[in-house]
C-alpha cells in the first residue's frame, strides 16, 4: 500500500480499517508526520457517537409513535361517524339526525304552501291565514278587488250574499258610541250617582 | 414472533400484507438514524422530527409499492434527504447553524489548549462539523457515522459516486484543519 493510499484511508472511518492496514499506520506515522497526524484525528472522530455530534430526538419513541399514528389515521367525516359509530348513542343520534331532517322537510313544504313566506301555518295569524287563501285560492282579478258578491258568485253561493252583507261591522266601533252620551243621559246619570248610597 | 429477529425486508413483507404493527416495528426500527440524517442537514431538532414524521407518513403511503430494488434504509434516507432540502429550500436556511453563533461561542485570540480547557471537546468537533457545506456535512455525517457506503450516499443524494467521495474528502479535510489543534493538543494531554 502505498503511502497516499494509506492517507486515504485514515480519512475513512477508523473502523474500516483492517488490522493490518491499522498496523501500517501506525508504524509509518513513527516516521511520518503526516500519517502520524491523520491516524491521531482519526482515532478522535471515531470515538464519537453521532448523538453527540447531531443531538437526539426530541420525543420518545412512544410520543413519536403516537403523533404519527394520529397523522396517519385521521378522524372520520361527520357523516361516516353518524352513519358508523357503533355503541351507545350511535343508532339514537342517527335517528335524531333523521328526525330533524324529517321536521325541516315538512316546515319547508307548509312553508310554500303558506304563501312562499317559508313560514309554516301554525306561525301565521288568522288574518294572513285568511289573506293567504285568498291568494291561493282566487284568481289574480278575484283578488284584487274582492267584494261580497263577486265572492258568493264565484263561489256559487249567490243566495247567501245579502246575509254576508248583514254580517258587515259598523265603521265606528261600539266603544265610541258608549263615551258620547247625550246630554240628558249623562245628567240621569250623575242624578242616579248622587242618590246611591255607599254602605 | 421476536421483532428483532426479523429483518427489513420480512416487516416490508408483513405490512404489504396489512400488518399495521410491521410498520411501527419499522418506525421504532430507523426513526432515530432518521431524525439524525435529518438534523445533519436541517440543523434543528424540532425540524428534525417533523421531517421524521413527514418520512414515515410518505413512507406509509409508498411502501405497498416497495419492491426492495434498494435497502430499506437507504430508501427511507432517500426520502428523508428529500425533505430535509424541501425543508431548506422553504426556510431558505443555509447553514446549519449561523456562523455567527458559531463565532460567537468559540472564544478568540486564545491558544488552542485555553480554549480546549473552556470547551468541551465533543462541541468543538460539533461546531467545526456544523460549520460544514450542508452537502459536505451530510455525506461525511452518513458515511462517518450511518457507515453508509458511497454508493450508498450516491443513491440517497441521486448523484455521481465520484462526487460523494470528493465531498467527503473535502469534508475531512475541513475538519482535521479546524480540528488539528484541539486534537493534537489533547492528544498531548493525555500523554
């Protein structure tokens, strides 16, 4: 082996070296200070571990196991859980799940039904209620300008049309009669007050 | 079944047939030789073992398609010093650690056998290795202490075997002139 080939492999590991490579080394660097210098830095590096060189993990093999675990098997989509969860509460959510779609499907249809106001029946007040059928049930014309007897002879009802018309309230409401009393009326009053006695 | 007696190519065997528990056999196996090729090249732990994690999730997703053309060490390397330069790329981290740290902790103007009494040696030798190219640093990291071959180096870097060497060897040159006196000097010691 030549001297440079020697030098080359001082750069190597020390243990790669054989013993009779080592040997050589060790008995030219007496004379060489060039071999001699080599196989001394070589004999150092190799007496180090590569945790000392580069540091260790900084999670134990249990805490790296566990993170890459969670990382490889990710939590299932809302819908494959509620569709596959066994145990306790999967089949009652389910139906819950099922239950409320139900509800939501049946809100929305008596909400289209109730005059697109996507409002159910039951929320309306009997006024709406009222104008709503119209809506739904009278032509556009009917609608618009809507009186008793266009009413009863659209509903083939013609015969009835004059009771319709007694049923139609006074435009002055009751109460408002009662607070203008004539004036005699409101002296029998106060004569009547003035003669009651109080216990 | 003793794990440790099973190599890497049967636990390769037992995952492609579904065995989950192969697999971590196979991450307890090379994590560590992972997180150290890793850090080598990246320089900081907590990087060290994302990119550890992130070579065992592609390693998962891959290794139904391992067909064992190289070692399964070598494979898992390649990977990592895939990510590893990703992961410089996107830092754009040049160095393992700033020389300026470096320069920093190693005090100036003292003779080496001061400075050996004030530092430890094994930092010295971590610092002159940190102060390495990342390319020089990584080839003499996995040859000297994965005790990889260069043909080894060359397939987990995809280059020529020819240039492995010459980055090694330039490597330990580097190191012995920065070393030199630290050693000689505790050598000297020790005598």
């Amino acid at each position: 082996m030549t001297r440079e080939e020697l030098l080359d492999k001082l750069a190597e590991p020390l243990h790669l070296m054989s013993e009779s490579d080592l040997a050589h080394a060790e008995k030219l660097a007496l004379s060489d200070r060039e071999v001699a210098l080599s196989l001394r830095h070589s004999k150092a590096l190799s007496g180090f571990e590569i945790d000392e060189i580069v540091g260790e993990p900084l999670t134990s093999d249990a805490e790296f196991l566990t993170a890459l675990r969670e990382k490889l098997e990710p939590k299932p989509a809302l819908i494959d859980r509620l569709l596959w969860q066994s145990g306790l509460f999967g089949r009652p959510r389910l139906l819950a799940v099922a239950a409320t779609l139900g509800v939501l499907l049946v809100v929305a249809v008596f909400g289209i039904r109730s005059g697109g106001t996507l409002a159910p029946v039951w929320w309306i007040t009997s006024g709406q209620q009222m104008f709503s059928y119209d809506e739904l049930y009278l032509e556009d014309d009917a609608s618009a300008d809507l009186d008793y007897e266009a009413l009863a002879y659209y509903m083939d009802v013609s015969d009835v049309v004059d009771d319709w018309n007694l049923m139609s309230y006074e435009d002055t409401p009751l109460t408002d009669l009662w607070l203008t009393l004539e004036a005699e009326s409101q002296e029998e009053v106060l004569k009547q007050f003035a003669e009651t006695s109080f216990f | 079944m003793d794990s440790d007696r099973r190599t890497d190519d049967e636990l390769v065997q037992e995952f492609q047939s579904g065995s989950e528990r192969a697999f971590n056999e196979i991450v307890l196996r090379h994590r560590r030789r992972i997180f150290q090729v890793a850090m080598g090249i990246v320089g900081n732990a907590e990087d060290a073992d994302d990119i550890a994690q992130e070579v065992f999730i592609k390693s998962y997703k891959s290794l139904g398609e391992f067909r064992g053309d190289s070692a399964l060490s070598t494979w898992l390397y390649r990977i990592t010093f895939n990510l590893s330069l990703n992961h410089i790329r996107s830092r754009k981290l040049r160095s393992f650690v700033s020389l300026d740290k470096i320069a920093a902790v190693l005090p100036g103007g003292e003779s080496p056998s001061r400075r050996v009494e004030s530092v430890e040696l094994n930092e010295i030798v971590k610092r002159a290795v940190a102060e390495l190219p990342a390319k020089q640093r990584t080839v003499f990291l996995l040859r000297y202490f994965q005790k990889l071959s260069h043909a080894e180096i060359a397939e987990i870097m995809d280059r020529e075997v020819g240039t492995i060497k010459a980055n090694y060897f330039q490597a330990v040159r580097k190191l012995r002139l920065k070393l030199g006196p630290y050693l000689s000097e505790k050598d000297d010691h020790e005598k």
